[in-house]
C-alpha cells in the first residue's frame, strides 16, 4: 500500500471587466492509494471512484494566502488598515460528525454554554451547493483581554466527505468580512479528477513494496473512497455486516481527541471534555515495527442507520504522519473480529507506505 497527500496550489489571475484582477486559487488534494486484497486473490486494478476534487475559488480582495496547517488543505489572513485581523481555514472531512456536537465544540471555543438542541443554521451557497452557516460570537473578552471574537462556519457535505470553511477572529472585524466570507463561498467550485487506477497486491504473497498488511481472509477489500487509504467489508449471519476503514493524515490529523469524538458522534455518543478524560478510557498497546497504538471502544447507536453498533478505533502515529483504523458495524461481529483487527494493524509495515 502506498499512501501521498498532498495540497497542490495552482495559481492563475481572472480578469474581470470592471473589476480589475482577482486571485482565483485551484487546490488539487491528491491520493495515491493502494489497499491489499485477500491473501489469495489476484492482484487487479482497482479504481478509486472518489477521487478527491480540485477546489477552485476567487479570493476576495484582502486576503492573504498562508500555509496551511494539520488537516486543513487551504489556509488565508484578513487584515484591515486597522490592524484587526482574522483566520480564515478550508477542512475537509469524512462524513459522521454529530452536528450538535461539531456546534458545541464551537461554542466551547467562544465559551459559551453547551446546547441541548441545534438551533436553526443560516442556508447558504457553497458553489452551487447549499450549506449551513453557523455564526457564533462569544460574550467574553478572550482576544487579548479587550474584545469579544466570533467564528462563522460553513459546513457543506458532499459525497462521504464533510467540507468546512471556517472564519475566526475578533467580532467586529468578522462581521464586517461577513459578506467577503459569503461571497468567496459562492465563487466555489468542486472540479473532480478522472478515477485513478491502483494495483493491489498482498505482501504475504509477493513480498511486493506497496503492500503494507497482512489482510484477514474474510476481509473483502473495496475501493477506498475520499480520504480512505483502504477500505474493507466484513460479512455476518442474518446481512449483519462490518467495515474497516484505514486513514492517514499529516502530523497530529487534528489530534485524538477530536477524532475520538468524530467516533463517538457516530454512535451518538456525547463527546469526551479533553484530552484528561480520553487518557482515561484509551489504553495503549505497542507496535512491532516501534510506537505505539491507542484502541478506543464504544458501544451505541449507528447515526446514518438508527441501529444498535459498536466501534473499535485506533490511532497510531507513524513517521510524521497519524493514521485512523476503525472497525465499526453489528456488534457480534465487531466483538468477533477486534482481535483480529489489532493484529491487521499490528501487522503493518510503515516503511512501505509513502
């Protein structure tokens, strides 16, 4: 298995009559991916059918393209005469996130109290898409002592990926990008890749390069979609079924605790306080290739079916990068399968992956 992402930027100038020149920016993220399929199955390529799209949009007078950091594949600076500035940031996501829970988490950031319910979000357009808007300001002074800050975030689901654009700084000033923010939304436009083709072979069986496990034979592998690096079923009595999903993200992917309780979102589960509460439930087991794993398991209910579900979780930090496994569907099968899901990523050989 090979695994590369990275965010490309392409930089081209518009000219629009009357307007003089916009920035308009095209982010590629790419993947090459590779997922091996069971130990005795012929290697065959396979197609990624998701591919992730290039991003296109012009970019509103005033903003500053930055690096982007962890998992954000665009990063930009607004700032006014003034002085008062603002972060404006591009995230993608896969899909499964708790919505109150993602409303929370912001709300936290400003301070301010948790809700029981989500309240009604602002429809927008992303593109040619509608999205939300949330737009939260804090009652507290938390920039420096002297003002009260406001985030405004948009969060558009697309596919099994989960986009948000996210606007944070002192509250006047994000107030008054407010339409800049709406109007960069609308210019957005998703570009998909042609389908790229992979070739998948066991390591068991040829020692190849590009394989990185050792795939249980009652896995079947399936084309990894946005943000996959594999992806695999698990069959059981009655259509009970179970996936493995595999991901990787640069440096910290955002952290454990938030990726946890993208998890827990998923089965409805409140989300964990901070990072003293998830050292609590989350044991560690050591790796043979060196490091270390963290296993989480939760047990509640599935969001996208309403049926009871469990999931096993493991994060692992490897070589500058931080890779997801999760194993979640019909909790007999999971119980069945978690031994054989540690030794899957006990199995992995980390130097191959690039």
């Amino acid at each position: 298995m090979s695994f590369r992402k990275a965010a490309l930027l392409t930089l081209a100038a518009f000219a629009l009559a009357g307007c003089g020149r916009d920035d308009v920016k095209v982010y590629h993220v790419t993947k090459d991916d590779s997922a091996a399929p069971q130990q005795n199955q012929i290697a065959t390529p396979v197609p990624i059918e998701n591919s992730q799209p290039q991003l296109q949009f012009v970019l509103p007078n005033g903003w500053q393209e930055i690096a982007p950091s962890q998992m954000r594949v665009a990063s930009f600076s607004v700032t006014n005469a003034s002085g008062q500035n603002a972060d404006v940031g591009v995230i993608p996501l896969p899909t499964g996130g708790d919505e109150l829970a993602l409303v929370n988490m912001w709300r936290d950031q400003m301070q301010l109290p948790a809700l029981a319910n989500v309240t009604a979000a602002e429809t927008v357009s992303v593109g040619s898409d509608s999205a939300k808007l949330f737009d939260i300001a804090s009652d507290a002074l938390l920039i420096d002592g002297k003002f009260r800050a406001r985030i405004l975030v948009a969060m558009l689901a697309r596919g099994e990926t989960s986009w948000f654009f996210k606007m944070t700084g002192e509250d006047s000033f994000v107030a008054s990008q407010k339409p800049n923010f709406l109007q960069f939304l609308k210019s957005i436009s998703f570009v998909q890749s042609a389908p790229a083709q992979i070739v998948a072979t066991p390591a068991a069986q040829t020692g190849n390069a590009n394989s990185i496990w050792t795939i249980p034979a009652d896995w079947q592998q399936l084309p990894p979609s946005e943000f996959l690096v594999a992806k695999f079923s698990i069959a059981g009595a009655d259509s009970a079924s179970a996936q493995v999903n595999v991901s990787s993200l640069a440096g910290e992917g955002g952290g454990s605790l938030a990726n946890v309780n993208r998890w827990r979102g998923q089965l409805g589960l409140k989300p964990l306080k901070d990072e003293i509460e998830l050292a609590h439930i989350v044991p560690e087991m050591d790796l043979p290739s060196g490091g270390h794993l963290a296993i989480v398991d939760f047990t509640g209910t599935d969001s996208k079916t309403g049926k009871p579900a469990r999931l096993v979780g493991a994060v692992v930090p490897q070589n500058g990068q931080t890779w997801f496994y999760k194993l979640m569907g019909d909790g007999q099968i999971v119980a069945q399968q978690k031994d054989a899901f540690i030794k899957f990523i006990q199995s992995a050989n980390y130097s191959n992956a690039r």
